[in-house]
C-alpha cells in the first residue's frame, strides 16, 4: 500500500495489526510503519495514536509520546480515556513521578468499563512496580499481580507477561527468595520459547544471570547475561540493557576480561545518554568501575547533592554514596586507612547512615539490600580499626 501511495489503506492496515505488535512486544516495528505518515492523520485515528503513544514509551521516546498524549487528550471520547490515562501513568512512572502517577490511575479506574482487559492489567503492574521499587512495600506487590499474572499467561499476551514475570521474579529476589525466583525465570523461558519470542526474553536472561553470580556459578551466569545483553539490543529496550550491561560487565571484570567490560558499559552509557528521558528511571541501576580495591558506584546521570533526609525512595543512591566513601579511602590507602584521614565525626555520620538504611531495607523487605547494608558496615568498621565490631556486623 506505501509503494502505491495508498496511505489511507496503509494506515487500515496498520491499525489492524498495532494491537497484535503492542502484544508481541515489536514495538519498534510499528514506530518505524508510523514514522513515514504526518502526525496529522494518525491522530485523525485516535486509537492508533494512543497505539503509537504506547509504542513510544516502549521504544525509549517519552517525550514523543507525552507530546501526542497531550495533543489527543481534548479530543477523546470516553472510550478511550481509559487508554489514556493508562498511558499517562506508564509515562509517569518511567519518569518516576509517584504523584502523577497515582493521580493518572485514579483517573483510569473511573473508565475500567471501557478500558481493553489487557491495559487494566497494564494498569495494575504498573502500579505493582511502583510498590515495590519506589515505596518499598513487596508483599502489596505480589498481593497486586497475583491475579492479573495469572490472566496475563492465559491469554498469551507476551509482552506484557514477561514484564509481570521479570517483576515478580525481582520482588522474590528482593525479598532472598532466589530459588523461587529462578524457578519462575525458567517458566518464562520455557514460554518465550513456545510463544517463539526470544527477543522479549532480555530482562528474563539476564535476572538467571544475576542469580547464578550470587550462585557463585560464573560460567552459567555469563552465559544467560551474554543473551540477555544480545536480546535487548535487538528490542532496543534502554532500562533491562543497563541493568544487564552491569552485571556482565561486573562478571567480566571479575575474569580479567576488562576491556570488553569497559566497552559494554560504554554501550550501555551511551544508549542512556541519547535517550535523557530515561535517565530518572536509571538512577537505580549503576554503572560499575574497577577501582585499585573495589567497586566504585557512579550513576549514569551526573550524581547530584545527597538528600539531607533519608527516606526510602533515596536508599539506594545513599548506600551507593558511602560506599562510594569508603572505596575512596581504600584507594588513596591501599585499603589501609590510618585514623588521621578517617575523622570519628565521618565514621559516626556514616554508622547513623547505615543504620538507618538498615531499617528501611529490612521494613521494605528488601534482604539483598539488607545484606549489602551489612556488608558496607562490615567494611566501615573494618577501615575504622573497629575489628571486633565488623566481625559482630559479619556474623
């Protein structure tokens, strides 16, 4: 139909088949059809706009999609507010904004009647990852996605099921349930291959990946990370590459393999840099460098002032600061810190820190995060000559 110029049956067309590739997760393939038509026919077809809205956001491009949202907003019916504001809360919370968020679902749920099946459990995985990786409350969580996961498999929609899948999996993680996490990533790969989506399954590689080096199984978890990085490159899905570059790059440099770590993250940095939409949404995944002993956390965003007051939502960019301190120190000494450079003022700060980073983690529920807080006391304590004490911390 486009090598006719026939872009009114084109567009049919393509409308057909936009919830089939929102389904199937190919939402590169239907940005890419849309792309060659003026915007001012696609939003003629409201439902297709919100289709390319979507499809936008899945891509990396919110401020394309926020721009069309608010173009159409005035114009829809009923019928598709619903979608709308779905889409409004999809866009809020990949650019973490809790308050809009919250608002935009309120709104949704006044149209649930008229909202597809499949957004409403959009909807509600949406506002599951909002309790688990901004307010820290996994069982709510789980509790939220208990039914819709069940739905979401049934029904065979893949692209939103490997979703739910990678977020349950990562609240069982959070939470120290490794092995029921692996058994659920297993299940998702066994679908991903009877479903014949293996581009989908990036996020489900690489958190097997991630698994196995807690495991200790470093050939296993290179593995499932190398496919994962290899899937997400061909979905071109930002948030899941960074996540994956970091673990594998972390591997690699554990096997002496530094250069190829160094150019992994340099890909992941740079995906993230050309997408600045995306960069609120990574302040929670890391890149890593190798320092002279040990791992130094920097964001890929430029790292702002620390918030004075800690709070759940800053938790895991305050541990990150004061290991960041701590690794400093063990750079500049050789991992010997003598007490002139280790003032009892920035000792005792970092302890309350620690402290109460603790708390929060183990009221989240969040024991991986719990360990590493242990850890990083371990390692304070340790450099502050406090033996005993990091030995208590240890055991």
């Amino acid at each position: 139909a486009l090598a006719a110029s026939d872009q009114t049956f084109a567009l049919t067309v393509i409308s057909e088949q936009s919830p089939i590739l929102l389904r199937d997760g190919d939402t590169a393939t239907l940005v890419q059809a849309l792309r060659q038509f003026p915007a001012a026919q696609i939003e003629q077809r409201h439902g297709l706009a919100l289709s390319y809205a979507f499809a936008q956001i899945f891509c990396g491009e919110l401020p394309a999609a926020q721009a069309l949202l608010n173009k159409l907003m005035p114009q829809l019916q009923p019928k598709h507010l619903g979608t709308a504001y779905i889409i409004e809360t999809t866009l809020a919370q990949r650019q973490g904004e809790i308050d809009r968020m919250l608002a935009a679902a309120e709104k949704a749920y006044a149209y649930l009647d008229q909202t597809p099946a499949p957004l409403i459990q959009l909807l509600g995985v949406n506002l599951a990852e909002l309790y688990t990786f901004r307010l820290g409350k996994n069982k709510a969580a789980l509790d939220l996605l208990e039914t819709p996961f069940r739905q979401i498999q049934q029904a065979r929609q893949p692209h939103l099921y490997f979703h739910c899948a990678n977020l349950v999996a990562a609240t069982l993680v959070m939470q120290g349930q490794l092995q029921a996490a692996h058994d659920l990533y297993q299940q998702a790969l066994l679908l991903g291959e009877r479903w014949q989506t293996p581009d989908l399954l990036g996020a489900v590689q690489a958190g097997i990946g991630k698994i196995f080096f807690e495991w200790g199984d470093l050939a296993t978890a290179e593995q499932h990370l190398r496919a994962g990085l290899l899937a997400c490159r061909q979905m071109k899905a930002v948030v899941p590459l960074i996540s994956n570059a970091v673990a594998l790059a972390r591997l690699l440099w554990l096997l002496g393999q530094k250069e190829e770590a160094e150019a992994i993250l340099a890909e992941a940095q740079q995906m993230a840099l050309e997408k600045p939409a995306q960069l609120p949404r990574l302040v929670h995944w890391q890149q890593w460098r190798k320092a002279d002993n040990g791992w130094v956390g920097i964001t890929v965003a430029a790292q702002g002032e620390r918030p004075q007051e800690i709070d759940y939502q800053s938790l895991f960019a305050q541990l990150k600061a004061v290991q960041l301190e701590l690794a400093k120190g063990q750079r500049e000494t050789n991992g010997r810190l003598p007490t002139s450079k280790w003032p009892t003022l920035a000792a005792a700060h970092l302890r309350a820190s620690l402290k109460k980073l603790y708390q929060l983690a183990e009221q989240a529920g969040q024991i991986d995060t719990c360990l590493d807080i242990g850890l990083t006391q371990v390692a304070l304590e340790a450099q502050a000559g406090q033996t005993a004490v990091a030995q208590q911390h240890l055991f």
